[in-house]
C-alpha cells in the first residue's frame, strides 16, 4: 500500500494533488522534486507531510508512488534520471500526469523495478491555489499495468473522483476530446470578447465581464439539460436569415471558424429536433460561406 509520494514537478498540478492528498491526511510524506533552490510559494509546501528538494541522488523507498507532473517533452528525461537513481523499494509506483502520452513512455522505470502507469486529471487548474477543490471530485483517465491501477485507484478515491480507462492507442484522440471541453472553450471565448469589443466599442476586459454570465449560464445549460437539449442560439432554432446575417459581418479566419462551429452545432440541431429542410438550407448557406465558395 502506497504510504509515501514523490511529486517531481511542483506546478500547477502538482501542487493541486499535493494538496488534495495533504488535505485527506491520505499519505505519510510528500517530496517535491523541482528545479529551483527555493520551493515554491504554496500553502502546501507548509504541511508537516510535505518537503521541497531539487537534487534527487536516491531511489525512493518501498511503497513509493512517483508522480511525473513535468510537461510531455520532459518526462522521457525525468524518467531515465530517475531510473538511474536504481531500483525503487519493494511496492513502489510511477505515473506520469500527460492525457497524450502513453505509459509506455516510463518503460525504463519499468525496467528498474517499477509499476508504471498514466493518470490524467479531467481537470483544468489555471492557478494552484484553486487546484483542490478543481479536483475534488473529477474523473481522472488511467493507462497502464493492473499494480499501478491500484495506486492510481486509490488516489482518484482520495480526490472523491472517478477513474476511466483508455488503451494507449486511444489516448491521443481522448486527449483532443479534452482540450475540445476545455482549451477551445476558452479560444472561443477570445473570439467572443475580440468581437463583443469591436461591436461596442469597448475594452476587451469590459467585454469579457459582461460575456461571463453568458458563459456561466452555458456550461450551467450543459449541467441541467445535457446533450442536446442544453443548446441555444440561432441555429438550433433554424433562424437561417441571422445565421446569413453573422456570416455577412464576419471576415476572414472568423467567418470561417462561424461556419465549421455553426456546422457542428447544426448536427446538435438536428437531434434536437431541428427540421430537416431548415437544417439543409442552412447548412448549404454555411458550406458556401464557411470554405470561401460564395461570398
């Protein structure tokens, strides 16, 4: 049983699990492995479970769970560091945080005695301080060995969380599945608060506060009423002359990114109940416009 962790890479996720385990008294020590001197400024790193180290020069002991929180392009790095340290004590796990990468990447953890797997938070932490309760509660993505699925179990459980299973093989296009939900989320929201302080001529901060009900009211859409009854708007009530009437004002790469999102919530639409002429009429006014056809 893992009493013990290593969290190489005491960044914004990091420090969000090391605290989610801090707070859950669910460990008997947490090092924090960085590359600084100095630890950093972190309510965390002040529990008496927690240290602060940027020199590694042993394996860690038995019952060690190693998590990699380090950007994609450096945990092949981190990881044969690591394994060059040798064998780990009896028990000991390593799991890199990457949704895109596969286990496979720690094969040479593996090689030295390892359980090895990936755990990926569905998650977004913008800042460390809100990690904890961004956590609490979310569905974390596992691929690896059956040893590593048991300490990664044990730890979604300690984050009140819910584990899925990808093969390696799927990982990439689960990981686009992601940063769909999360990262082109907040692209769209640039284009939004671009557009909303052009149109009123008003500073883009401004536009973004009066955006953010509109936002929240959304993704509170999607909490209550799911797929596809959460959506609203112009094309899912089949009010072609609008949609005709943003694709005039619009220029460029933005009326073309209107078009291939107005394309996918067209589908939306139509499970909706959207009407099968309207849906046609609007979608050939959107694949004109959308790849430069008509103008």
């Amino acid at each position: 049983m893992t009493s013990d962790y290593w969290i190489v890479g005491p960044g914004r996720v990091g420090l969000s699990l090391g605290s989610v385990l801090a707070a859950a008294n669910a460990t008997g020590g947490i090092l924090f492995v960085g590359k600084q001197a100095r630890p950093p400024s972190h309510p965390v790193l002040a529990s008496p479970v927690a240290r602060y180290t940027n020199r590694l020069s042993n394996p860690p002991p038995a019952n060690t769970c190693v998590l990699l929180a380090v950007p994609d392009g450096a945990i092949a790095g981190v990881c044969e560091h690591i394994a060059g340290l040798g064998s780990p004590g009896v028990g000991s796990t390593a799991l890199h945080l990457s949704g895109a990468q596969p286990a496979e990447v720690l094969a040479p953890l593996a090689a030295v005695g390892y359980a090895v797997g990936s755990l990926h938070p569905m998650q977004t932490v913008a800042e460390p301080e809100q990690g904890v309760e961004r956590l609490r509660g979310s569905f974390f993505t596992f691929e690896g060995d059956s040893e590593a699925r048991e300490v990664a179990s044990t730890l979604v459980a300690t984050a009140g969380g819910r584990m899925l299973e990808v093969h390696a093989e799927d990982k990439a296009r689960y990981h686009a599945a992601c940063v769909f939900a999360a990262n082109y989320v907040v692209a769209c929201a640039a284009v939004a608060t671009r557009l909303l302080a052009d149109a009123a001529n008003i500073a883009e901060e401004e536009a973004a506060r009066a955006l953010q009900p509109l936002w929240r009211g959304a993704v509170a859409n999607l909490g209550v009423s799911g797929l596809p009854g959460a959506l609203t708007g112009p094309v899912a009530r089949g009010d072609i002359e609008t949609v005709k009437a943003h694709l005039a004002t619009l220029d460029g790469a933005t009326r073309e990114l209107y078009a291939k999102l107005a394309l996918e919530t067209l589908e939306v639409s139509k499970q909706a109940g959207l009407e099968p002429g309207i849906a046609e009429r609007i979608e050939a006014e959107l694949r004109g416009q959308g790849t430069g056809g008509s103008e």
